[in-house]
C-alpha cells in the first residue's frame, strides 16, 4: 500500500487552525466591541436619579428607572420560580425514573425544541392562554412567559448533571436500605449540585434580557406596581420604548437600562462560570 505524503493533512490541518483562531477571536473581539459601546453610552445615564426617581413625562428631562428595575426583578423571581422547581422535577424524572421509556424519548424532544422556539412565539402563546381570557395585561403573563422559557433548559441541564454522577454512589446508597427518593435528594443532587445551580443561573441570565413576550403579556409602565395582576414595568420593554422615542434624554436612559441588563447577565454568567465550579483538591 502506498504511504500518502502528509505535507497535504499538515496543510489543511493548519488551514482549518486558523479559521478556527481567527473565527474565536473574530467572536471575542465583537462581544467586548458590544461591550465596549454599551458602556461608554450608558455610563452618561448612571446618576443617583436613574436609581431613584420613577421616569418623567415624553418632553421632560430627569427622571429615573427604579420602578423599571424592580419590576424586572420581580418578574425573574416569579418566573424562576414557576419554572426551577418544575424543571428539576422533570429532570429527575428523565435521568433516574424513566429508563429510556416512550414519553422520556417524547419529553426529551419537546424540551429540545422548546429550547430552540423564538421568544416571540411564546409571548404570543402566553398572551391567548392568560391576557385575552383576563382581559387585560399582567405580571402573572409575562411570569408565564419567561417560565416557559426556562423550563427546558432547567430540564436538560438537570438531567444532563444527574447522568454524570456515578451509579456506584447510587447503588452504595442503596445497598444500604435508603430509598430510591433519598439516594436521590441527599445523595445525587448533593454530588450535582454546582452544576444545577449553574443550569439554573444560566436559565435566568437567558430569560432576563427577553424583550418580545414581554411586549406580548406585561407590557409596561411608569408608575409603580402593587400586584403581579397588572402591568409591570421592565427594563426590556422600556429599552424598547425609550430607544424608538424621538427624546435624547429617553435615549440616554435605554442605554442606561441596557447597561444595567449586560451587567446583570455578565455578573450571573461569571458567577455560574467561576463560583460554582468544583474545587479540585
């Protein structure tokens, strides 16, 4: 058999190397290009006012976004936890009970697809299901809608941590006399642990930036809110609304508010990234 050169394999070796470099860096210089822009025009908007005072009427200047912020932070906690407890549910179910069976094979496809469904898809979907039977806006919908959103990956992160811990530990356990529920809580997911609360971080930094279901259920608001019943302000939907407005000062504030949610998602990608992780001894 005749031996092929490998000046050829050495070539394209090295051609797909740097394609590979070049498109990483190509990735990393654009994400600090975001970041470097979101910065530099939303640190203009960061005063003690932004903070504190609710937003002004179209035309006047001042104001801030505290009402905005809280009312998004309200809306990440409600949807979280909907969706958290659920999805851990439900990967529990997928790596420990199900034994590969038909609706495993079945709810392993929808949250897959699910994972990959546009947003705006299901801000329509929560805006049939909760906004036009109530009749109005609320809280409580766009809950629903981020919730859905987090479900799947909550899910398949779950699931996927399980399957990486060792069956030995289960079966110590269980040759023991500990029931299958206990094995499971005090053993599995004590054994799992970082890498569910990362899948869970990483589900609530996926969600906190989401502007169309939003648009769809919330909506928005400049006064303060008194219950998940009404519209709730948000920092997506008045970034949004601030950045299509003809005011400067409007404008100035959704890059504010953006700086405010890229700071959030990068605070809780960093945590997920770094906190979390396994100390190796």
């Amino acid at each position: 058999m005749k031996r092929r050169p490998p000046t050829g394999r050495r070539a394209v070796n090295l051609v797909v190397s740097i394609w590979a470099v070049g498109s990483a860096l190509m990735g990393i210089a654009i994400l600090f290009w975001i970041i470097f822009v979101v910065v530099t025009r939303g640190l203009g908007a960061m005063n003690l006012a932004f903070f504190t005072h609710l937003p002004t009427p179209p035309g006047i200047l001042g104001g801030g976004l505290v009402n905005a912020m809280i009312g998004t932070l309200v809306l990440t906690v409600a949807a979280t936890l909907m969706a958290v407890p659920l999805g851990l549910l439900a990967g529990v179910y997928l790596a420990e009970f199900s034994e590969d069976s038909k609706i495993a094979d079945f709810s392993r496809f929808s949250a897959n697809v699910l994972m990959g469904m546009p947003s705006i898809i299901v801000g329509v979907f929560a805006y049939t299901l909760v906004v036009v039977p109530l009749g109005k806006f609320s809280g409580y919908a766009g809950a629903l809608a981020l919730a859905i959103l987090m479900l799947p990956l909550v899910t398949r992160t779950t699931e996927d941590m399980l399957r990486l811990v060792p069956n030995t530990l289960r079966e110590s356990a269980l040759a023991l006399g500990a029931p299958r529920w206990r094995v499971t809580l005090a053993i599995v997911f004590r054994a799992a642990k970082s890498g569910l609360i990362t899948g869970v971080l990483l589900a609530v930094a996926r969600v906190s930036g989401e502007t169309a279901p939003l648009l769809f259920t919330t909506l928005n608001s400049p006064f303060w809110f008194h219950s998940l019943g009404e519209p709730i302000p948000n920092l997506t939907v008045t970034i949004f609304d601030y950045a299509m407005s003809p005011y400067p000062d409007w404008q100035q504030k959704a890059w504010g508010a953006s700086l405010l949610i890229t700071a959030g998602v990068l605070v809780v990608t960093l945590l997920a990234r770094f906190t979390l992780r396994e100390k190796k001894l």
